[in-house]
C-alpha cells in the first residue's frame, strides 16, 4: 500500500460533481491525486504542484472519468480540506 504525499484533510465532492461522476472514479481519483499522479494538468501545473508540495500552498489535479468528463481535485494549501468539482463550478 502506497502512501500519501500529503494529507486530504476533509474530502467533499459538489453536488453537480456528485451526480455526473461515478463513486468509483472519483475515489481512484483522489488516490492518483494523494500520490502526486496529478491527471492532465499543463505542464506549467505540474511544475507549481511540485513547488506546492514543498512549499504547502494549494494543490490541482485534473482528471477524466470513463465518460471522459472533466473534473477536478483541489487541496486546500493548509490540507484541511479537498474538493472534487466540475470546471465551471471553481
């Protein structure tokens, strides 16, 4: 069993996120997420993320379910709290 990176803290997912997304996407999701693996972020994504794991500011991943919708995992900079939401609900 691998182990986190960072905390999630609380994990809350929007309503819309909730009726669009699959349980099981979502919850592989936020494993890739915890682990670092952060989806199809741009490059320039990637690189703050690495710096916000070093430097504790807030976190993105962008991932595609089975349907290939687009959702997001955000982690809150202090790791109190992580989101999955729809793009245009941010």
């Amino acid at each position: 069993m691998q182990t986190n990176l960072f905390p999630l803290g609380r994990v809350v997912i929007t309503a819309t996120a909730h009726t669009r997304l699959s349980e099981e996407s979502v919850l592989a999701s936020l494993a890739r997420h915890a682990n670092g693996d952060w989806g199809d972020v741009c490059e320039d994504d990637r690189r703050e993320n690495e710096l916000s794991l070093e430097r504790g500011f807030r976190l993105l991943s962008v991932y595609r379910d089975g349907s290939e919708t687009t959702f997001w995992i955000i982690t809150e900079a202090d790791r109190s709290a992580t989101t999955v939401m729809m793009p245009g609900e941010y």
